[in-house]
C-alpha cells in the first residue's frame, strides 16, 4: 500500500516445461493491479486460499470526522415589539 492506493503485483514461478500439456488454462506472466481506496481505509492484512487472494480491509474514520448528534433545545420567547400609532 502506498498512500491511498493498494498495489498488487505477482511473478510467475518457474514451471517444468519438459511436459506436454493439452491445454495450460491461465498464462503464467507477471502483473500488476492497483486500486485507488478511500480516505481512512486501511489494510489490515492479506490471506491466499484456493489460489485466491483475500485483502482484508479495515474503515477507521477519526472521531473528529465522525457524524455527531446535537440537541435542539427550546427556544427562549422574547418580548414582541407592538407596533403603536404615533402621536
């Protein structure tokens, strides 16, 4: 990670090429993918299962960010001003 975007990169692993094979599915080349994330996202970590790779992602927004509630009081009545006639 760097600043606001996840960089993810593979390299592909040396393979046996003395086999024959009818069909090989994926290409074995390298890559890179980045993703642009939010403000106050942050990597927590990441897992590879079943050749899928799980980025665990944590929102963390700073209190002085957070929504707040405030409570709306009753108004104070002021003394209306009348109009009155002149003299």
């Amino acid at each position: 990670m760097h600043e606001n975007t996840l960089i993810v990169t593979g390299k592909a692993q040396k393979v046996d090429e003395n086999g024959r094979y009818l069909h090989r599915g994926i290409a074995r080349r390298a890559f890179e993918r980045r993703f642009s994330l939010a403000d106050h996202i942050k990597v927590n970590g990441a897992s590879m299962d079943n050749g899928l790779l799980h980025v665990d992602l944590v929102r963390e927004v700073p209190e002085e960010a957070k929504p707040r509630q405030v409570k709306i009081g009753e108004a104070v009545k002021q003394p209306q001003v009348t109009q009155q006639k002149a003299a």
